[in-house]
C-alpha cells in the first residue's frame, strides 16, 4: 500500500510525496527516494533511514546505522513498527516528516481538511495529533506481543465500516489517533458528526484572513522601499548625495568659482578597489574553469555510461584518479587499445573527445588493504581541446592549512549524463593534512588532504580549486566506517545484529596537487611528444 512522507521542518519544508513500493529510503545521497538537501541538511546521513511494509497498513521504520540516529520525541529508535500517522526525526536538530499509510486516512478526512505551512497541528479543536511512542532496544519488551512478536505501535482492532476504533483508555493523549469516524446513525460514508462542517469553514476562512493580512503587509513594506530606492537614485543622478570611497554619503555643496587647484605628487592617491566578494569569487572560478572539466565515460555496445571526472592540464592531457585509469584498462582490454573511453566536455553537449591512452602513478596499488597509495593518474586525448585549468606551484601547495577552503567541481554518479554533462559544484574545508600514512608530517610531505566538500561515486578526479581559483588537489574519495545496526525478518520478525558499512561522504580524500605535477614530469619524459604548453602556475 503507498504512504505518504511529508517534510514539516528543514530546508525542504512543506514537501510532500506519496510512493508506493515496499521499501522507501532517505537520506541526503541522490539515490534514495526521499532526498535531503546535502548542504544544509548535514546532521542526516547519507543512508540515514528506510520504511519497509509489513502488511496493509502497517509499516516500519529502520535506522541505517546514521550517524546521529532516528528520534520519535526524546526516544532514539533502531525500528519501529506502525499504523498510521507518525512523526519521527532525523538526528535530534534534523529535519522533522510525517509518515501515514494510505489505508489508514479516513477519505472523508483527506477531502475535508487542509493542513496549512509550518508544524503539524490538530485539525479540529479537541484533537491530538498522533504521535506513536518509539520501540528502543531498551524497552522492546513494552512493544511485544504475549507470543514474543512484534506488534504494531498501538492496537488496531477490526471496527465497523465508517468508524474508527477507540483507542485503549491507557493510552496517553499524545498517543491516539485523530478521530475521524462518523458517529453512530449517521447516514451515508461522507456524513459528519454535527458541526464539523462549521469548524472547517471557520478554520478555512482563518487561514484566509492570515494570509490576506500578511500579502498586504508584505505589499507595503515594498511599496515604501521602492519609494526610498527611488529617491535615492534620483539625489545621486542630480549630484546631490556623492558616495566617496571610504566615508558615508555626504551633500556635495556647490563649486565656488576660481582657479583649478593643481594635482603634484602630494596629491592623495585614490582609494584601491574593494576585495571581491565571497560569492563573486567562487562564480569566477566556476566561470573561468567550466569548459575545463571533463566527464570520464565508456560507450560499449551502443550506450555511454560515465564513471569518473577528469580535468585539462593542457590541450590534451586530463588528470584524474589512478583507478580511474585502472577502469580504462579493463574496457581497453575488451574493445582494444585506444577504443570506447571519451573525455565528454563539459556544459558542451555532443562534444566528446577520444582517449588515446592513460598512465597512473607508479606508487599506486591495488589491493584490498586500508591503505593509502598516491591515487594520481593521467589521461592523453586524440583531440585537441582548448581550455585549461591552472595548477597551483608546489611552493603555494606547501602553505595549504587546516580551515582553507576548497571547491570541488565534478560529476556525481547519480547525475552524470555523457549526452549533456552538466557538473556539480560543492564546497568545504580542509579538515586535517597528513602523509599518505595517515599520520602527521611537515608540509613540504602532507600530500593526504581531509576535506568536508560532499563527494560521490563519480567524482573522483575531480579537481579542488582554492580561493584563488587555482587547483590545490585532486579527490580521490572518502572514508569508510563501520556500525551495528539491527535488522527485522519481515517473516519471522526476528531481530539480528548485523554489521554494515557506512560511506562517509562528509570525510573526503584528496591528494595535494604536488603529485600532479610529478607524475606530469614523468609523462614527459616518458612520452615527450605529450608535452604541449603546460598550464602557467596560479600568480
């Protein structure tokens, strides 16, 4: 049966879908069904939760091992089995939805009543929203049946056609459900109860009101800032107000005539021009750089399918990751030398060019291990292409410290597209340096950059521009943990405790763009016909 996932707090607030299939995920990854916004939403993980039908009307809700847990009030839930509409929270100080199977709103319900923006509340006087108590590890006894099994969140006898059972008198106010039902004798499925009509209309014409007085109120207040916008424009177009650099507006008084002072050397110099605004800085190296990214792709029996990102470093050399190489490696191995691997440019739809061949770096390994090898590689085109990025010198690479910001500009694999690229710009900090060991170095040697710029499949061989708009790394990928989580048998309701692995988009790796510069020299020297003009070192 479907159920419906409202959002009632967070960035996507008043969002409302219904989705009927057995399991829903959420989270802020782009492959779940009910997605997160990945920049403000940061407390949900990326597979943070997951509802799973066990019956006509009757749901559950897992936690996926999230970081800061599932909430249903002050309670920390793994699962939870309803029927009915519940509210439940993604990490406390997350966002907030409702949850409500179909089968259990009353058509009559649905019709008549319209929730407004904002929290939930009760749609008639007298009425408590439901809210289903959690089912925690810790009390699992108080949610089981006398046979050992779980049952739902609260008791749903069989009722009557167009009733709803009450709900048992131990139950807290907190804990039961709208009551909808028509009452007894009352003809017709649509009939109900006696002045509900009046309270609708006088709840209706309320938010009527509210909204009335708010749309004026807001007409107002633009209608007095146009007033005042327009009559300063037309004191600075007639020379009245004079904004000078470094000081307030101050009246510009009327020039006495006389001689013209003359400017010598002791004249002051004008004021320098502002800094760039942070905003302005990053639309610029969005700008300067977009049409030097590349999506990495395959085309194999008539479909293309990208895997990774790469970035010019000349007219025809892209760096990228070394496994991305690897990738390369195998499709060559089936299709020939040279063959099925394109470079596809970005924001250009239909502009692709073919990969000629590729190297990686020769520390790089590939093992099961957890450790970490210089994931550097380099991909050759058979084309010419004309835009490049600029690299940052091994002498400003050095002065990279923890706290600098850094943006990631690539292609996630849930939406790359080799027919019209269009790549992902993402931001972060660089949260710690070390060496490739893990483990705390000099500068001249911490090439391991930790960063926070949200990452995924895809992405790797993406470049990292600081602030200056010059590649400081590349990224390579995150972080892996591991978490316990309890799983139910929707069959035999047993419960295991299972271990998974989590991706930690937030922990993301990249290498120092000293190790570009390396393996570059090493192509050259190799290969020199690649060399071509190399990108000129950021100012």
């Amino acid at each position: 049966m479907p159920i419906v996932v409202e959002v009632l707090s967070g960035s996507r607030r008043g969002h409302r879908v219904v989705l009927d299939k057995p399991v829903v995920t959420l989270g802020r990854h782009p492959d779940n069904d009910v997605v997160f916004d990945a920049l403000s939403e940061t407390l949900v993980s990326a597979f943070h939760a997951e509802l799973r039908e066990q019956g006509p009307g009757r749901w559950m809700i897992l936690d996926r091992g999230s970081s800061n847990g599932t909430w249903a009030g002050d309670d920390r839930v793994t699962r939870l089995v309803f029927e009915g509409r519940i509210e439940v929270r993604l990490a406390q100080g997350g966002p907030c939805i409702a949850l409500m199977p179909l089968v259990a709103v009353p058509a009559q319900a649905a019709d008549a009543v319209t929730r407004p923006d904002g929290p939930p509340r009760a749609p008639f006087p007298g009425v408590d929203p439901l809210v289903v108590a959690p089912t925690l590890d810790t009390h699992a006894s108080s949610f089981r049946g006398a046979d050992g099994g779980d049952r739902a969140a609260h008791a749903a006898p069989a009722a009557t056609p167009g009733a709803v059972a009450a709900p048992a008198p131990s139950l807290p106010s907190w804990q039961r459900p709208p009551s909808f039902g028509r009452p007894p004798g009352s003809a017709g499925d649509a009939a109900f109860r006696p002045g509900m009509t009046a309270q609708i209309r006088s709840v209706a014409g309320e938010l009527v009101r509210r909204s009335s007085r708010r749309f004026w109120i807001a007409v107002s207040v633009l209608a007095v800032l146009l007033a005042a916008a327009t009559t300063l424009l037309a004191l600075v177009l007639t020379g009245t107000l004079d904004f000078g650099a470094g000081g307030p507006a101050t009246a510009k008084p009327a020039a006495a005539p006389g001689t013209v002072a003359a400017t010598d050397a002791a004249t002051p110099a004008a004021a320098t021009a502002a800094p760039e605004p942070p905003q302005a800085a990053v639309k610029r190296i969005v700008e300067e750089n977009q049409d030097a990214i590349f999506l990495l792709g395959a085309e194999v029996l008539g479909r293309s399918e990208g895997f990774c990102t790469g970035f010019a470093l000349t007219s025809r050399i892209l760096a990228t990751n070394a496994h991305c190489v690897l990738e390369m490696q195998k499709i060559w191995k089936v299709l020939g030398d040279g063959l099925g691997v394109y470079a596809y440019q970005n924001e250009h739809p239909g502009v692709k060019h073919r990969v000629q061949f590729a190297l990686m770096h020769p520390g790089y390994v590939e093992d099961d291990s957890d450790a970490i090898y210089p994931d550097i590689g380099l991909a050759v085109l058979a084309t010419r292409t004309d835009r490049h990025v600029r690299l940052a010198p091994k002498e400003r690479a050095a002065e990279l410290r923890v706290g600098d910001r850094v943006y990631l500009l690539g292609f996630p694999g849930a939406l790359n597209n080799t027919d019209s690229p269009v790549a992902t710009l993402t931001e972060g900090l660089v949260s710690r340096l070390t060496d490739l060991t893990q483990r705390k170095a000099d500068p001249a040697s911490a090439v391991l950059i930790q960063h926070s710029a949200f990452t995924t499949k895809g992405t790797s061989g993406s470049p990292l521009f600081d602030e200056t708009g010059a590649v400081i790394g590349i990224n390579t990928g995150y972080y892996r943990g591991e978490a316990e989580q309890q799983r139910v048998d929707p069959v035999t309701g047993r419960v295991r405790d299972e271990v998974v692995t989590q991706d930690l988009q937030n922990y993301a790796i990249g290498m120092r763009v000293d190790l570009v510069h390396d393996l570059l020299l090493l192509l050259y020297e190799r290969i020199p016909g690649t060399q071509d003009a190399p990108a000129p070192p950021a100012p």
